[in-house]
C-alpha cells in the first residue's frame, strides 16, 4: 500500500477507526511512515506516535478520523 501513497490514505485511514489490531497499526505505521503532505503534517506527525505500539489504540483512530473530516472538508484528491 506505501507504494499507493496518499491514494491509499482514505481507505487505511477509514480501517484504524475503532479497531486496536496490532498488525493493522504496524501496517498502517509502515505506510505512513515518511509520508508528508501539505496541510496535513501536523496531523500525520502525531499519527505515527499513536501507532507505536506503546500508545493507546483509540489515539489512532481519533488521529484517522480527524484526517479522514480534513480530506472530506479540503474536497481531497487522490494523486
């Protein structure tokens, strides 16, 4: 999915919501993981912190939704 970059945002981030798997975090860390994106950074950044495995789970998903509400509101597109 890194391969897909911030097309693959959407759905990743629509998965982390309410889940606590372990293996979806670290997957979804992978992806993230050096990714930068104008407006979005200062959400990102946090984002990786909550997926260590040592945050809470439910910071993930409240990360994922607030970016998911920001890429509805900014007409996001994939690309």
């Amino acid at each position: 999915m890194k391969t897909f970059g911030r097309a693959a945002w959407p759905e990743l981030l629509g998965a982390l919501e309410g889940i606590e798997s372990v293996a979806l975090r670290k997957g979804a860390l992978h992806v993230f993981l050096n990714q930068q994106e104008s407006g979005y950074d200062d959400l990102l950044v946090p984002l990786m912190s909550a997926l260590e495995l040592v945050a809470r789970p439910e910071s993930a998903s409240l990360l994922a939704q607030k970016l998911l509400a920001r890429m509805s509101e900014n007409t996001w597109s994939a690309g």
